[in-house]
C-alpha cells in the first residue's frame, strides 16, 4: 500500500481542499475544554460585543480622563478597546477561511487570537478598575462598561478553547508535566549486531536503528539525525513508509531470541512536535494535566508555509508600510497625554506585536527585507527622520531626543557586556566624561577652561577624553573577571562623581563647579546652522529638539554601523569567544587581555560621543546625572537592564530596552512611588519566562530554552532557507 503525500499548490504553498480534507487530524486539546466552534463562535461574539461596547458610554463623569461619557463614538482608553476587539475579530474571521484574511495568520490563528484576546481583556478591565478606584466603587460604570467587560472576558475563555495550531509532543520524557508512560526497553548492546538480535532476525535492524537514533535525538545535547526530520524524501530512500517493528523477546545466553513482528507496510509515522518519528509506547497528542502548560503550548505557532512570489514593486510597498505602521503606533504611544493611556497602550502593543511574531507576519517580513536590504535601511531612515514632523509639541520631541541618547549609551555598552562579556557597573561615568569635557571646551560661561571649540571638535575632543579614561581604567583592571571587574568599574563609576562633585574650588581644585555643575552649555552651530533656531523641513517647523533629534539620529546611525562591523569582524569573533570561554579563547591564541581593552576602549568612546550631544541639549552638566541607580535615566543599572531586558549582543534589542526603559517611568508618573518596585518585579519576570531578552537571536534561543520550545519558535521561523542551529551548534 503506498500513501501519497498532498501536493502542494504552486500558486501559494497550500495543499488543495481535498488533500487538506484527507489529511484533517483529530483537534488538539485546547487550555479549556470546549468544542472548537463553539470556542471560535464565543471569541467572535465577545469580540463583536466589544467592539459595539466602545460605542456606548463606561462611566457618568468627566472626571476620568479620556471623556468616556459619551455615546455614539469611542474615547480615550476606548480606542483601546476598539483596536484589540477588531483584531480579535479579524483573525477569528481568518479562522474561519474567510477570504482575504488568511494573510493574518500564516502561522495558525489560535496563538494570535489568544494573545490578542488577552491583550483586549487586560487593557479593558484596567480601565474599568481605574475608573472604579479613581471615582470611588463600581457605581460610577455604565452600562456601557460592564458590557465591555463581560465581552471581553468571554472572548478570552473562547480564545483559550481553541485548540493549539501544533499537537503535543509525543514523547514522555520532551516534558516533565506529561503523565509519564515508560518507553520501550532499549537494547543491552549498542553494536548494530546487538540491535538487530533484539529487533528480530528477521532482517528488521534498520527500524531499530532508526528508532536509536530517535531515541538519542529526545536528550538536549544531541541533535536529531537530520535524515529522520520531515522534508523532501531522499531518492535513496523508500518511497512507502512502514509502522516501527515490535522488538522481539531476548533470549536465554546461548538460546536465540523469538523474532521480532514485522511492521505493517504502508501507515505513516506521525512525527511529534520536534518533527522526529514517534516512540511506540509514548502519548500521542495527550494534554498535559497542567493548566498552564496547556495554555502555553496554545501559544506556540504552527510551521510557516511558503509565501506566494510577489514581483518587486509589492515587496517595497510591504515593507514602506511596515515601517509606516510601527511610526504611527510609537508616535501614538510617546503622544499619550495621561498615564492611564499610556497603560492601556502598553498591554495592548505588548501582546499585539507578540501576536504578530506568533502569526508568522515577523518571518515573512524578515524574508523580505533580507531580501531588500537597501530598501530596508532607506525605509528606516526616513521613518526615524520623518518622526518629529509627526509630534505635535517639541516636549514629545525633547522626549525622542533623551530616548536616542540613553540608546546610544546602551548600544556602546552592548560592545563591552553583550559582545566581549565584560560586566561594566560603571558605564554611566563615560557618559559623564564626555558631557563634561564638551561643556569645559564648547564656551560655557561657567567653564574653567574658557575655550570656545567649533562643534567637530567638541566632539572629539569628547569622544578622545573618554576613549583615553577607558584605557586608563581598564589597563590595570581587565586582567579581573566576572564579579571582581564589576566592582572594580562600580568603583570607579563612584569615584567619578565624587570626583566632579569635589572639584568645586573649596575641597579641590574649582574645575567643574562642585554640584552646581556647568550651567549655560551654548547650542551648537555648524557652520551658519544654529541648532537652537527653528527651522523649516518640508514646510514644517523644526524646533530646538527636532534639530538635536536629527543630529543624534546621525550618531546613533553611525554607533550601530561601527556596532555591525565590529561585531562580523575578526575581532567581534574574537569577543564572542572571549565571552564564551576566555580560557579556551587564550589556548586557542587570541590575546585576551588586549581584546578586552580595545572593547572597553570602544564603548568608552561611543558614551563618550552621546555625552558630548547630551551636554548641549540639557546645557548642562551636573555629578548627580551619572549616578549608579536611580529613580531617572540614564544611569548605570538602568543602562545594564537596557541591554538585558532588550536582548545582549545585538543592535535592536538595547534600542527598544533603553526606549522601554526611559519612555515608560516618564509615561508613569502617577507610580512614582512604586517604579523601582515594579522595575525589579519586571526583571524577575523576564528572567523567568524570557532570558534571553526581548529581542534575541537564534543562538541565544536555543540557548536559553529546551528544544521543544525553541524548535517551534525557531525552526518555523527560518523562513528564508537556512538550516535552523541545533543545541549542539549553539
């Protein structure tokens, strides 16, 4: 009996209706157990009654912010409301095959529609409780409200009865909640003589090598037989797939043991979630008795098929678009006017972008920018540009302003902790170097040096004083590891502001003002452009901030390409391996030491840089600015946490840390109290679920998690060819 395979459709990738019709598998388990459409009818529905909710009024008063007493259209936290129901719906819809939509979710829609649901849910019910709070008791909800509310909490208990869009792994032993059901014995011997006395001598040793090597395959230091994995089937290899045999009965020492029972010819082996040949005696696509553990396997994304070929023109218009849609959603989310807004957006975006990488939307957007990468870097640059014209006030744009340089200072301490694995609890006074040194030499008139530079000088003046204070501090120090150099960069972190703090003209020499600091920091001028004029862009009006925005989107371009080279250069290699292993490094002959100096030397530099900017912007520059921890950015711990949180050793993740980390405590005011606490709760939470960072590369996935977890993640979303990396690669 042969068994053909559905054909995939040379159009799009998708097999027919009737292929797909025969190759239907049994539903999966879902988190809840409920019939899968009446799961999918219960999302749609509190979905749609959402949606109607945002139209009627929550509360009687204006006294909440966002004027939520009004009937006919939404408000406020509404608008919230309204976007995470209708991409609820639109992807409920996309469930059904409506077309059209199924471009939503290549991926599978229950992994989106439940982060979506819950993202809805989470933003909508924050609202109601702050309502109830701030006005005091639940009387203060209309109608209007209690509605939302109780739509969006049935669209959550739908979402989490869809049934994941991959089965369950069909081993026992990928994960410890599964109730555990004992594999067959394994053979005594390993010798291919051993096997095949023990599968039968029948002449069946190739299924009991077969079931060896998917065996061997289930533990996380040895990578799957790449020959057992789905794909194309080798011409070598048969074309009719058999049942794994049944091993036979050992034998008494001298007596032959009874042969094994042939497999039936002809039925498929089901592959499991790793995509290798099941093990008899294993649970097939059983749900763990865990809640949890079932809630977070319907999170995981189906396999990605391949995208329908469009012609050139369409690809740029994708990508304009993208980067079109995320500068609305920043813009919108920076322009929040209230912090209960800022809220609302936050668990919105959170769960929305992480619904987007889930969809498979982010695979096939990275394939087609590696594809234009020209046309990507162009797209970026004048999304960044165009940013200030969006804002509405300058303070928005001041806000942009910090958020790119606290970045860039992050970006030069990914060099030393993300590349090189250097722990640096000091990096902040670098910063503070080149603020200073720009406001000694730029014609302060509070300035003890009483220079005047021009501004290319300023600034290399800047980037020279603190490249030479990295060489100076980490010569005699980068000979320590781990621990003992963190202490030695904390101290010296500390010592600098001491430093500046005493060189007031009474406890030393009168350099820096003590802690008054150096006031009246001119603005800069190149040539006949004064950075503190208004000019025109395009017809609009360009500030005071919009013209240092523009000029620290120039550095910040400039640190991520010396970033880049660094990092695929020899010398980038050779921190990687520092950072790995400096032992091993130092047999294999890099100089360990002098590596390390030229990366502490280079993030130096690279603070320095964005201090000798800062200065100029606050015409300022004070000791109680480049602190260790604070309630305030940037200093040292929140730029160590920029790095971790966003993802260490590549160029995005810093980025969207130090924008996370500097936005969100100037959003949050009405938490002051409670930032740091919250700070710390966060961290502890990312480290829990998500070491390797928000943003991370495949190396350090597979690094951080299991293979059942990174194979669905990060096998599904190599969408562009390559071979995904195994453990034992990484």
């Amino acid at each position: 009996m042969t068994v053909r395979l559905p054909r995939r459709h040379t159009a799009g990738g998708r097999p027919s209706a009737a292929a797909s019709a025969a190759s239907a598998a049994p539903s999966v388990p879902a988190t809840i157990p409920l019939p899968p459409a009446t799961a999918r009818l219960l999302t749609g529905a509190g979905a749609l009654l959402a949606i109607v909710s945002t139209f009627l009024a929550w509360t009687w008063t204006t006294s909440f912010p966002g004027n939520l007493t009004v009937t006919g259209y939404p408000g406020g936290l509404q608008n919230i409301t309204l976007v995470g129901a209708a991409l609820t719906l639109l992807h409920v819809l996309a469930g059904y095959g409506v077309r059209g939509l199924r471009w939503l979710a290549p991926s599978g829609t229950t992994a989106p529609t439940v982060l979506l649901a819950l993202g809805t849910f989470a933003a909508t019910w924050y609202t109601l409780g702050a309502i109830t709070t701030d006005l005091g008791g639940l009387v203060n909800l209309e109608p209007g409200g209690f509605l939302a509310g109780g739509a969006t909490l049935a669209a959550v208990l739908g979402a989490l009865g869809l049934p994941p869009a991959r089965p369950y792994p069909d081993r026992s032993d990928h994960f410890d909640h599964f109730e555990h059901t004992e594999p067959p014995e394994r053979p005594a011997r390993s010798d291919r003589a051993g096997q095949a006395e023990h599968a039968g001598q029948g002449g069946h040793a190739e299924h009991a090598n077969a079931s060896d090597h998917a065996h061997v395959s289930n533990h996380p230091e040895v990578p799957a037989d790449p020959r057992l994995s789905p794909g194309p089937i080798p011409s070598h290899a048969p074309t009719t797939p058999t049942a794994p045999t049944a091993p036979g009965t050992p034998g008494t020492p001298g007596t032959p043991g009874t042969p094994g029972t042939p497999g039936t010819p002809g039925t498929p082996g089901h592959p499991n979630a790793l995509g290798n040949p099941t093990i008899p005696g294993a649970p097939k696509n059983t749900a763990p008795a865990n809640p949890w553990h079932r809630f977070r396997h319907s999170l995981t994304p189906g396999r990605t098929p391949a995208p329908i070929p469009l012609p050139a023109w369409a690809d740029i218009l994708l990508i304009a678009a993208a980067f079109a849609l995320g500068l609305g959603l920043f813009t919108y989310g920076i322009e929040a006017e209230y912090g209960e807004l800022f809220v609302g957006y936050l668990l919105l975006t959170c769960t929305g972008l992480a619904a987007v990488g889930r969809s498979g939307l982010t695979d096939r957007l990275s394939t087609l920018t590696a594809r234009h990468h020209t046309i990507t870097l162009t797209a970026a640059f004048i999304a960044a540009a165009a940013f200030p014209l969006t804002l509405t006030s300058d303070a928005y744009t001041n806000l942009a302003t910090s958020i790119l340089i606290f970045a860039t200072v992050a970006l030069g301490l990914n060099v030393v902790v993300g590349l090189a694995g250097l722990l640096d609890l000091g990096y902040v006074a670098f910063l503070g170097v080149g603020a200073y040194t720009a406001a000694l030499v730029s014609g302060s008139p509070e300035s003890a040096a009483g220079v005047h530079f021009p501004f290319w000088a300023a600034i290399l003046t800047g980037i020279g004083t603190s490249l030479v204070f990295g060489v100076l501090i980490g010569a005699p120090t980068l000979r320590l590891r781990g621990d003992y150099l963190a202490i030695v960069t904390l101290g010296f972190g500390e010592i600098f502001r001491i430093t500046m703090l005493n060189l007031n003209g009474k406890t030393g020499p009168d350099i820096t003002n003590g802690a008054m600091g150096i006031p009246n920091v001119p603005d800069l001028a190149i040539g006949g452009f004064d950075f503190g004029d208004t000019h025109d862009l395009l017809g609009t009006p360009i500030g005071r901030f919009g013209n240092y925005y523009l000029l620290m989107l120039l550095a910040t371009i400039a640190v991520v390409l010396v970033f880049r080279r660094a990092a695929a250069s020899r010398i980038g290699r050779a921190w990687i391996a520092i950072r790995e292993d400096e032992t091993a490094a130092t047999a294999m002959g890099i100089n360990a030491f002098r590596l390390k100096l030229l990366a502490f030397a280079l993030g130096a530099a690279l603070a320095g840089l964005a201090g000798t900017v800062q200065a100029h912007v606050i015409t300022t520059a004070t000791p109680d600015q480049y602190q260790f921890a604070g309630t305030v950015p940037p200093n040292s711990a929140f730029l160590l946490a920029a790095v971790i949180l966003g993802g260490m050793g590549t160029i995005t993740g810093p980025i969207v840390g130090a924008a996370l980390l500097y936005l969100i405590p100037n959003k949050m005011d009405f938490m002051q109290d409670y930032q740091l606490l919250l700070f710390g709760v966060a961290l502890i939470l990312l480290m829990r679920f998500r070491p390797e960072g928000l943003v991370a590369d495949r190396r350090k996935r597979l690094e951080f998690h299991d293979d059942a977890d990174t194979t669905a993640n990060v096998s599904a979303t190599d969408s562009t060819g390559a071979t995904p990396l195994t453990r034992a690669e990484a």
